[in-house]
C-alpha cells in the first residue's frame, strides 16, 4: 500500500504528460486550436454548424454583408430536412436557419455572379417532382423566395439575366466571360478554354506537378468573384495520409501565388468558396474525415495578402 501511495503522484504526472502531448499533437493539425494560435498553416478561423451535412455540389454563397448562407440536410436522422442556414463569419454565430420549401431530397445550390441570390434545384429528374417547382431562387440575404424555377437542369442551369456559359461541376467560369477554367488531373495544374466551341487557349501547369498525389483524387477549380484568380483543390479519396492541396493561381499573372497543403484527415471538401475580398477561402471538412456528432468542421483559410 505504501508503495502504491508513492506511485500514485508519479502515475498521475505520467498521465498528464502523456495527455498533454496527444492534445499538442491533435492540436497541431489543420485548423485545430495550437495551429491557429501559432499561425502553422494558413487556417485563421474553425467553425462547427451543428446537425448540418453540407450538399453534395456547391454548398454556400457568402452575402454582400458578408453573411455566409450555407445550404444542406439538417441533422442526420432520417428522413432528412433540406435545409439554409445564415452565418456570421465575423462572430462565429447561427444567425438563422429555416427549411427550403422542397419535397425532394436532392439538391444543387447555384450562387449568382454578384452574390446576392442563390439558385436551389432539384438535382434528378428521376427523383423530381414534376408537379411542384423544381427549384426555386432565394435571396442569400435574408434567404427569402424570389421567384420560382419550375423547369430546369441542375447540371447546366445558370441565371437568364447573367451573360454566363454553363460548364462542368468541377469547373468555373472566369466572372462576366465567356472563358472557363477547368481542372487537369494530369499535371495538377488548370485548363483554360474559351467558348464557343471549348477551345483550349491556355494550360497553366505548376513547378511541382510530379508532386500530385497519384492516388484517386477528387479535383476542382474556383474562381473568386472578379476572375483573376483560381483555387484548385486536389482532395485525396483514396489515402488518408495524404491532405488537400490549394494551388492559387493568379491568371492574369500566369503564375501561382500560394500552395497549401493541409494535414491527413483534415482534407477539404471540393465544395469550397472565395470570400468576396478575395483573400481567403471558406470550405467545409470532408465528411469523411468529420465526426457526424460534432457538427459540420468549417474552415476558413488565409490564401492571398
């Protein structure tokens, strides 16, 4: 017994110490608390949406108030409720959240150029109701309805008062013109192509492309609001040792101006956006890499001085 009384301080240290280091370690990754405070990777805020699982294509549209609506299911338990959410990015608060006026359950939400309203449309037309609208444009304001959708093709809609040409999921359009920007898998680096016709008029490669994961990898480019630059986000799917890597490229410039790279098991979802200051990018956590009982992980990623 005495024995035991004088190794019970030093179990206690042990486990201490033992404690404090794997919180050190969980706290160094991508976004995590001692890598914001000590500035490790470019990740400057993390935000958890309770009961929130993020659409599978785009996802959020950020206000010109700076406001992020943020559209999915609400919570996990079936059946699921599509539904908005308002969020403050300056306080880190829940402003609203209100369902979308759906009986379908999926979705592709559609931001428009200047950022003040937002497209929701029914994704399948096997899935569709046909006799209810199949999408509706709502204010990213305050997210009321606008006006209904009551035909359309989730793949290739775009808004009839913008000069705006549809391209794949995967792909953006450069801000009022007709050039759009598609991922290359190949190199790692963006296809530029002007339309009609789709013809290739540029391909912008990056110095580390043999670098690019060769495992199944999940790419995407995003434009910011005025075009002049471009986020290629290559997800790894298929190791989870491997992060996301954030290639920005200014394109006017041709040259990449920023690489990110984030820790394994902190990947980012394809489904990312440009704040409209152009300076940092907003994306959720992959929802694989989430715990579904904590919420939603949202991150938001300093990208450009």
């Amino acid at each position: 017994m005495k024995i035991m009384n004088r190794l019970r301080p030093v179990i206690v240290v042990i486990a201490l110490i033992v404690a404090s280091v794997f919180w050190i370690r969980t706290s160094l990754g991508t976004c995590e608390t001692l890598d914001r405070w000590l500035g490790r990777s470019a990740c400057v805020a993390k935000y958890t949406i309770q009961d929130m699982r993020p659409l599978g294509f785009a996802t959020m549209v950020q206000a010109p108030d700076n406001t992020l609506r943020i559209f999915g299911y609400n919570g996990e338990k079936s059946p699921l409720v599509a539904t908005q959410i308002a969020f403050d990015l300056t306080t880190g608060v829940e402003k609203d959240r209100k369902p979308l006026p759906f009986a379908q359950m999926a979705y592709r939400a559609i931001p428009a150029l200047a950022g003040d309203r937002v497209a929701v449309i029914c994704l399948s037309s096997d899935i569709c109701d046909r006799q209810r609208p199949q999408g509706y444009i709502l204010s990213s304001q305050d997210g009321a309805v606008l006006a209904e959708v009551p035909v359309a093709d989730a793949l290739s809609w775009t808004f009839p008062d913008e000069d705006r040409i549809s391209v794949r999921l995967d792909a953006a359009v450069l801000a009022d013109s007709h050039v759009a920007a598609y991922p290359d898998p190949g190199t790692g680096g963006i296809i530029l192509r002007k339309f009609p016709g789709a013809v290739e008029t540029e391909r912008l490669v990056p110095e580390s492309a043999r670098q690019v994961p060769a495992v199944a990898t999940a790419f995407a480019v995003k434009a910011s609001l005025s075009g002049r630059y471009i986020a290629v986000i290559n997800s790894a799917t298929g190791d989870h040792d491997i992060g996301t890597r954030l290639d920005v490229w200014d394109v006017g410039a041709k040259k990449m101006i920023n690489q990110i790279i984030t820790d394994s098991g902190h990947r980012l979802d394809t489904n990312a956006i440009w704040s409209r200051d152009e300076r940092h990018m907003i994306a959720f956590r992959s929802f694989t890499d989430s715990d579904p009982d904590e919420g939603a992980a949202l991150y938001v990623l300093k990208v450009r001085d």
